[in-house]
C-alpha cells in the first residue's frame, strides 16, 4: 500500500526575499582623489576596473553600523518587525573584532532578541554562501525567518601606497530578509558553492592570526594588508563564474533568455563584460554598479541586488542569477524567483 504524503509534506519549502536593504557610507572617493595619493589618472582607473567612485567609512562606521542599518532598512521593507528574527547570518573578511561575531553586534544593534546569530568567511562569495546556508535551514523547516547579510569595510585593510589594488575597494552593506514559503515557485530555487585552498596566495591578508600573531614582529609589514594577484584572479574568475552559471541554468532547466537579471559580484567591470560575453547575456540583463561602489567584496551582490529591485529593474515573478568569485579561492551562485 502507498502511503500518500499530505499536501503539506509534499510541497517543499523555500526560501522567499520578503525584503532588501543596502547602506553605504557617505564619504566618496573618486578617482580625481586617487591622482593625489598614488601614480594613476581617471582615465587609467576607468579603463582597467571600470570604477568612478567608492564609499569609505568614516569615524564611529563600522562593519556593524554598516550592517545593522542595512538590517533596518530590510526589516521595513519586509514589513517584519526584528523580534520575528530566528537566524543572522553576516559574511564579511573585515568583522568588527576577533569576536564576538559581527552578527551578534548587528543582533542588539537591531532588536533581534530572538535570533541566533554567525558569521561566515568567505570574502566576495560571503553573501551567496550565507544565502545557500539561510536556504537549506528554512526548507528543512527548522526555521521561518532569517537575515542574510554581506558587509565590509575594506579601506581599513586598503594598502593606499599600492596603485594597482588601493583604487578598487570600498565599504557597505546590503542585507535580505528571508521567509520560508510554501506557496509555490517563488523563492531561492537553486544554489551551489565550492572552494579551492591550495589557490589561496591569489587573494589574501595575511595578518593577524595564529600564522601570524599579535605582539610578533612582522618580516613584511605589509601583511596586514589584502594583497591581490590580478592576473591569476581576472583568468579564474571569468571561468570559474561562467562554469557556474552553465550549472544552474541546466540544473533548473533554464535558458539564457530566461533570467531577468543576472547579478555577478561587482569586482571588476572588464571581468563582467567578459563573462556576459561568453554566456550571451544582453547588456540590459546584467547589472553592474561597480562604477559608484567599487569592489565591496562580500557586500557587492546585495547593495547590487537591493539597488536593482528599489530602481525598478525587477518585478515580482522575475528570475535573478547571483554568482560571486572571491579569496579562498571560494565561488558560488544563487538562482532566484522573486
């Protein structure tokens, strides 16, 4: 005899955006403001990164305050009150401290009394990993209610004497307010992540930790700073981004023409015209903002994301493809019904 489920168990659940949020500081960087601290010109910046303006933290902002306001801005858009909160996920390489994690700051910076709370490091691929994690706990129906955030200020780990990386970086925070539904499609339909250590030398910062510990001398002062190997990253990434969005166009058994939009990690302009190429993508349905913001690492696809739906580029229905590629060597995507 076949035990027939009920409509409740059949029915699987998922992880709906009930909500974006996005904040970044108010102090801009342009690229004018670059010819007086290193060897470069607007011209030069804009031809290799394709990058105008960046947002730096100023005093009293921090990867929490960043974070939390975000959070905020999430929450009201969602119509959720914070109390209604069970789970905090932040993804960010430039935490608040050592610890606690920055997601219990942005817990009692917002009232979030109910949730527990995580961080997770993972650099540019922080908030798709934090969104596919959020994803498995909601279907599973252990939770109702999560917070998805990607945050960073990198300036404060910015060499600004070296010309090459310092003009791409910059500081903010875009937050989702996730909801388990089982009401049909809408929701995160398909997520995969993956990471590859022995490659970790092409993006790095090295200082401090228990490699390199406080109260030691460094050999290399430097260490405190990320360092980047653009020429290996710039190859990788390309392939690496368009490996994955092959699989999930055939893993949710899409077509190109299918995505509305699709939303990679803003790390550099020249990557993401790259890969829109090989993968026929208009130019209308890919977004890029790295013009205003830079390279925001764990922050770029929210910020991307909330910028996208709050400009109207999005509608209820619509299908998103998030892909990130950052230090680990980490990669990862989401696809999404809104």
């Amino acid at each position: 005899m076949v035990n027939n489920p009920t409509t409740k168990q059949a029915r699987r659940l998922r992880a709906l955006i009930a909500g974006t949020g996005s904040c970044v500081p108010d102090k801009i960087l342009t690229n004018e403001d670059f010819t007086k601290i290193v060897e470069t010109s607007d011209e030069w910046i804009t031809t290799r990164t394709g990058i105008k303006t960046r947002h730096i933290a100023g005093d009293g902002e921090t990867t929490a305050t960043l974070s939390a306001e975000a959070a905020r801005r999430a929450l009201k858009q969602a119509g959720m009150a914070p109390e209604e909160l069970e789970l905090i996920i932040v993804g960010t390489v430039t935490p608040e401290m050592v610890f606690p994690s920055t997601a219990c700051f942005v817990q009692d910076m917002i009232g979030a009394c109910n949730a527990w709370a995580f961080d997770l490091s993972a650099a540019c691929s922080g908030f798709v990993y934090g969104l596919s994690i959020a994803q498995q706990f909601l279907s599973s129906g252990r939770y109702r209610t999560a917070l998805v955030i990607g945050a960073e200020t990198l300036s404060r780990i910015t060499n600004y004497k070296d010309r090459g990386s310092c003009i791409l970086f910059g500081d903010g925070a875009g937050a989702a307010v996730l909801k388990a539904s089982d009401s049909g499609s809408m929701g995160v339909m398909y997520s995969t992540s993956f990471s590859d250590g022995s490659r970790w030398e092409a993006l790095k910062c090295q200082a401090y930790g228990s490699r390199n510990p406080v109260g030691v001398p460094l050999e290399n002062p430097d260490l405190v700073y990320m360092d980047i190997n653009g020429r290996e990253v710039y190859q990788t990434a390309v392939r690496r981004i368009v490996e994955l969005a092959k699989e999930c166009l055939e893993k949710c058994d899409l077509q190109v023409e299918d995505i509305a939009m699709f939303i990679p990690h803003q790390m550099n302009a020249r990557i993401i015209e790259s890969v829109g190429k090989r993968l026929n993508f208009t130019d209308d349905r890919i977004f890029i903002n790295i013009d205003k913001y830079g390279n925001t690492s764990a922050a770029s696809i929210p910020i991307a994301l909330d910028e996208c739906l709050r400009s109207g580029k999005l509608k209820s229905g619509d299908i998103v493809l998030l892909i990130a590629f950052g230090g680990g060597l980490t990669w990862g995507a989401n696809v999404i019904q809104l």
